[in-house]
C-alpha cells in the first residue's frame, strides 16, 4: 500500500494535473458539434450502400428537395386562392439556394404533332380561369395526382428542388427565408417536409435536450447526494468528480472531432448516473470506516482496497457493455458505443485518483464520528436477509415461473420500422409527414434501378420498354407505388402530347417510329438536362422512381420479396438486373443486420464478463451463478417487449447490451465482498451474510440513481429515447432484485468454497 507521506507527496501534483486538464477540455467543450447526417446510419462497408452512393453520382441526390403543401379544405380550385399559391411559388424561387420551383399554378401540358411542333396550355389558366373546367384537365393526368394535387382536391402540393449537400448554416437559413415568405399568406394550413426541415428540427431538438438533460441530471444528483450523505460536504466533493467526468468525455469528443449525434443527446444523463455509481460506492465505503474511528488517511486506503477491484471490474463490464456496440455496423451506435465506453473508463479513473485527494483534503462531514451506525439500513437489510434464506424454495418457483413467461413473451417481439418512428404524434413535423403521406400517395421513397447487361441493347430497346412497363404496371397496381419518375412515364405523357390530350393515349406507343421520334422528344426536354434524370450517360441504366405509404419495414420486405420472385421472370432471360436501393431501403437493410450484430455484441460482452469473472474468483459455479442472475432481466425486459407491443428497433435493441454491461455490476460488488470474507476464514452463511448487509446499500442506492437518472429520458421528444430511458429502469430494477434474492440463495445452494470442501 502507498504510505501517508508518498501521498501527501504527490496530491498537488495530482491536483494541479487535474485542475489543468479540466479547465483545457472544458474549453473545448464550448466548440463540440452536433452531428445530424442521416446517411451515417446506412450500413458500413455494404455493397448495397456502395450501390446507392454510384446510383446517386449518375443521377444526383434524391433527398435535395421540400415538399409545401398548402391546404383549402373547400377546395383548392378557387382563383383567388390559385393566385396566391402562384405568387408564393415565385418567390420561392428568388431564394438562394433554390434551383427551381414547381406548382400546378406555373406547370403546363404540352401537345406534340407530327411534323415534331409543340404548343402548350398551362393547366390553371388565369386568363381565362374556370375551376370545374381547370380541375377536370388536372384530374385526367393521373401523373399529377397525389404529385402535385391531392386526390381528395384539399391540398396543393409544390415541390421546391434545392442545391445538393447543402450545409448545416445554408439549410437553416433556406428554411428561415421560406418560412418568412409563407407567413406573408393567410393561407389555411401550410406543411412542409423535407431533409433539410427534418435536419433542423432534429438538431433544434437535440439542442433543447442536451440542455435539458444535462439541467435535470445534475439537479437529480444533488437530491441524492444530500439524501444519501446529508451534508455540504457529501454533496460538492461527490459532484465535482460527476461533472468533471462528463466535461473530459465531451471535451475529448471535441479534441477529436467527434460530433454529438442523435443518440448521444443521452450521454449527460448515462455519464452522470454512471459516474455516481462508482463514486457512492468508494465515499460509502470511507464513510463506513470513518465511523470505525479511522484515520482519514487509514479510512481511504481501507476504503479503496475493499471496493477498488470489485468498482474496476464493474466499470470494465459496463464499458465492455457498450464497446460490444461497435459491432453494430451503424456508424451513430458505434461512436455511442465507443464514446460511452471510454466514458465509463474515465470516470473511474477519475473516482480512484482524485476521490481519494479530496478525502484527504476534506477529511468528511462531522456527523459522521458522532453517529457511529446506521441503524436504518442494518434493520432492514438484515431483516430480508433472513426472509430470503427461509424463502429459499419458493424463490427457486418464482424465478422459474418469471423465465418461462418471459421466453413466451419473448417470442413475441416483433422487428419493424417506421420513417420518423422516433418522433411522438404530437410533433408537428410528425403532423406534417402524415399529411403528405396520407395525401400524396406516400413519403417513403421508393427506388428501383433498372440495368441493360446486353451490350446489343440499351434502355430505349422497344422489347425493354414494353418489360419495364409490365414491372411499373405491377408496381403501381400490386406493390402500392406512386410513381414520380420513370422512362415509362415520360414515354406515356409524350404519347398522350401526340394525341391531343386524350387520356386513351397514356400508354406506350404501338410503332417503332414513335418510339424513336418519342426518344428524340424527351432528349430534347430541358436542354437535354431532363433525360438524364432517368438515364446514365451509358443508355444502359435507368430508375423508376416514387413513393409509398409508411407502412412499416415488416410489410415492406414481404413486399421486396414478392417483388423480387416477379422481377426473376421478367429479365429478358437475364439481359435485364432490377436492383431496389435508396435511402429509405438501407434504412430497412440495417435493421436486418441489427439484429444478428446486437445478439453477437451481446454474446461476446457476456463471455468476456464471464471469463473476467471467472479469471478472478477463480469458479465455475460462481461464473454460471453471476451469469444466470444476469441474463435473467435480458429476458424478464424481452419478454416485456413482447407483451406490451414494442417493437425491437435500433433504439430499443441497444438496451439489452447496455443494459447487461451495467446491471452485472452489483453482482460483482457483492462477489467481491463475498470472497473477501471467506479470504478471512469466515464461513460461507457469515461471508453472505455481511455482504448482504455490507453492499446492500450501496447497491439499492446506486441502481435507484441509475433508475432515476434514466428515468429522466421519458422526457424526450424521441421516442428512441424514451423507450431507452424506461426499459434500462425496468431492466436494473429486475436486476436488483435477482441480485438481492436469487443470487444469495444460488450462492449458499450450489457454491461451495474449497475449505468446505475439505471438511
């Protein structure tokens, strides 16, 4: 052990280190960015995803663009309101960053005749309006339906295509000077969607969370402080380490570029109800032996000896808890996994190098030396002791019975995922995207991309068409699809331009000569910009392009799948490749691979934490005992799940390796004092019985902390968030229990020590 003068050599040292470094990270905590690029949640390292990026270089970005709808619930066909919308898309337009502004208002149909002349008519004519004329020109273009006219008439929707990639600062501004355009109009009801809107509305939110998590965590620790410790004293010494520890992880983030993404708005609130656990075990410990009559100095070492390897070890399982998330191929869950993990280490290490100097700096409260006993905890604690060893049977019943509802419920849980799932109902943005995707056929984008492999043919092929047309026809009618843009539809519109209008014409051309003068026509839309919206430059790809209703990843994959066995038959005997892709697809895609990546983090988090545990108390059943009491909540909070309805995503998947990591740490508290009684040569029933009585405070007042700090995260706007927050309180709550009932009883049934053995 370090002697008293050693100590005293080195605690300014220490001190000024530490002073120094947390004033530099604190600084740089004022430069930590939030990070919201929705494209870090596509898989890593995928060929899908490596398909998409391609896919997005030959055709541009699919997500650069809002969607305002603008709502008359009487009808949208009413010259006055027409010319407001009309106006309104114009200014629009001046905005910077916006590329081009389309509304039916400003939209017209275009009619083609042979000798290869054009004329136009635009549908809303203000010169000579006439509603019931207007509406049923629109109606009769179905491409127009639910694009920019809702079906029902209540709504006008335009689209607004902006510049690609735009950054944080230029998004927020576009969304600022759109905003104070439409606020000009009294119109009914204005909605707008889009990725920029959703970044700033996330990022706003985050913002107001982060705060607000951090106001609530540090106000929650107070309370328990001054319950647990009842002094000036047990309150700051304690919170200087709390605070300290989150200010070096996220100043360490800064240092490093790490941003703060949505799912680390949870780190205040994870960092301080961890960082409190160690910290009330270690002042536990020292006040307890400052109640023995301890010197300070005496009381520290007393104090780090006994809970130093068992408070290593629990921060070791709780960072392997959450490192086990990097093999999540997620990039925000890796970083969460790795951030929190390295957090967890250095709150402990803060704990043991600087507790230790501010006890001896301030040796303690005074109460303390005058009130030797704790009498509330010894009554109590010693009262369930008997209650559980008496019980021993009808424990071994109950456990029983809560495993086997617990697997029933468990294979109950299902795997689905909604776009926005994460915002609450009340949310206007949420409002706002189940309007659009009520009223405009859906918003959840749907892409298919559409290959030549034969060198002898290319998209414009006659036979392909009439192929890619069969597929869009089952997409439309079969798979629910609004298609938006396609080769098929363009040939469509052009074909109708040819005939007049007439509706009878929406269909693809019967000649070979159409079909070439057709293909003339649509090279020559837009400068010939247009064409490449929907073909490579190498005429041997091409995309249908569209939306469908949020139906959930669930339905959507037996959608894939039946889309997939029509598709094979439709190939011209494998000249043809249909590959699905797109932002909403990966997100669909990741989910498959959370699953089977969680299950092995998990896997390889509870085997490392049993050899840990195996390595040091140096027993089998010891092992299997801590691991069984552990694995118990997993799937007490699965079988939850499984009953009440909520579905495994990736916010609710995280909660079974974080929470493995955390709860093991009471068991290993209670091993730890358990072995270091029988090291003392005292029997097994005495050894359990004071650590029963020895660690049962600590270990009900740190899992009420953790369970009152997560409980916090009900409060989130996220609903990710909030299911973290309520199922990791559930899980240690169930925790605690199994280690203050099922653990005792499995320890004094089927452990037996190796001086036992030889009696």
């Amino acid at each position: 052990m370090v002697g008293e003068s050693t100590f005293k050599k080195y605690i300014w040292i220490g001190l000024t280190c530490f002073i120094a470094i947390t004033a530099f990270l604190g600084y740089k905590v004022t430069s930590v960015q939030l990070d919201y690029d929705f494209e870090k949640f596509f898989p890593k390292d995928d060929e899908e995803t490596n398909f998409f990026m391609d896919f997005r270089e030959k055709f541009k970005s699919e997500n650069d663009f809002l969607l305002i709808a603008v709502e008359r619930k009487s009808g949208v066909f009413d010259k006055d309101f027409l010319l407001e919308v009309d106006a309104m898309a114009k200014e629009f337009e001046s905005v910077k960053h916006v590329n081009f502004v389309t509304s039916i208002t400003n939209q017209e149909e275009f009619f083609l005749y042979q000798n290869g002349a054009t004329t136009s008519k635009p549908y809303i004519d203000f010169e000579d309006f006439d509603g019931e004329r207007d509406s049923l020109r629109v109606f009769k273009n179905e491409e127009l339906i639910n694009t920019l006219v809702s079906e029902n008439g209540g709504s006008i929707c335009i689209f607004l295509r902006h510049v690609d990639y735009l950054s944080k600062k230029k998004s927020d501004q576009l969304i600022i000077d759109l905003n104070s355009i439409i606020e000009k109009y009294d119109f009914e009801k204005v909605r707008m969607a889009g990725r920029t809107v959703q970044q700033k509305y996330y990022i706003d939110k985050m913002m107001v969370e982060l705060i607000l998590f951090v106001g609530m965590s540090a106000a929650l620790i107070v309370l328990f402080l001054v319950i647990a410790f009842r002094s000036i004293w047990g309150v700051l010494i304690p919170q200087l380490i709390i605070v300290s520890s989150l200010v070096w992880v996220v100043g360490g983030m800064s240092l490093f570029g790490t941003g703060v993404n949505i799912i680390l708005t949870v780190l205040p609130t994870i960092m301080f109800v961890v960082s409190m656990s160690d910290v009330i075990h270690l002042v536990s410990r020292y006040l307890d032996a400052l109640r023995m009559d301890l010197r300070p100095f005496d009381a520290i070492m007393l104090a780090v000896k006994e809970v130093g390897l068992a408070t290593l070890l629990t921060s070791i399982t709780t960072a392997i808890g959450f490192f086990s998330l990097y093999f999540v191929r997620i990039e925000p869950i890796q970083v969460f996994g790795v951030v929190m993990g390295f957090g967890v280490l250095l709150a402990f290490i803060l704990t043991f190098l600087m507790l230790p100097i501010m006890f001896y700096l301030f040796p303690g409260p005074a109460y303390i030396r005058k009130k030797k006993k704790g009498n509330f905890w010894q009554k109590y604690l010693e009262k369930g002791f008997v209650l559980i060893m008496r019980k021993k049977a009808l424990i071994f019943i109950i456990t029983g019975v809560i495993i086997l509802l617990s697997i029933v419920g468990m294979l109950q849980i299902n795997t689905n995922n909604y776009l926005l799932d994460d915002l609450r109902e009340s949310e206007q943005l949420k409002e706002d995207f189940n309007f659009l995707d009520s009223d405009y056929g859906g918003v959840r984008p749907f892409e298919l991309v559409v290959t030549v492999k034969d060198t002898n043919r290319n998209v414009w092929d006659r036979e392909f068409l009439e192929t890619l047309d069969t597929v869009q026809n089952y997409l439309v009618n079969d798979y629910g699809v609004t298609v938006k843009n396609s080769l098929i539809t363009t040939y469509k519109v052009v074909n109708r331009s040819a005939h007049s209008g007439s509706v009878d014409y929406y269909k693809l051309p019967t000649s070979n000569s159409k079909f070439r003068s057709f293909r003339r026509n649509i090279k020559m839309v837009d400068k010939g910009e247009f064409v490449y919206t929907l073909v490579d430059s190498t005429q041997s790809v091409t995309r249908i392009s569209g939306n469908i209703p949020d139906i959930g990843n669930e339905v959507v994959t037996k959608k894939n799948e039946e889309l997939i066995a029509f598709l094979k038959n439709h190939d011209l005997n494998g000249a043809v490749d249909y590959q699905l892709t797109g932002t909403a697809h990966l997100v669909d895609k990741n989910l498959k691979y959370l699953s089977v990546s969680l299950i092995r983090g998990l896997g390889i988090s509870i085997l490392i934490v049993a050899l840990i545990i195996g390595l040091i108390y140096r027993s089998t059943a010891i092992l299997f005992i801590s691991i069984l009491t552990n694995v118990l909540p997993l799937l007490f909070i699965a079988g939850v799940m499984g009953y009440l309805g909520v579905e495994l995503k990736t916010s609710t998947a995280i909660v079974f390796t974080i929470a493995f990591g955390i709860a093991v740490d009471d068991t290993i508290h209670f091993l730890g004092k358990f072995k270091y009684e029988l090291l003392k040569g005292k029997g097994k029933l005495y050894a359990l019985k004071r650590s029963y009585l020895t660690t049962g405070k600590a270990m009900i007042l740190t899992t009420l902390i953790l369970c009152a700090g997560f409980l916090l995260l009900v409060f989130s706007s996220f609903l990710g968030t909030f299911y973290l927050g309520l199922l990791l309180c559930i899980t240690l709550l169930v925790a605690l229990i199994a280690d203050i009932t099922i653990l005792p009883v499995l320890l004094l049934v089927f452990y037996r020590p190796r001086g036992e053995r030889k009696r």
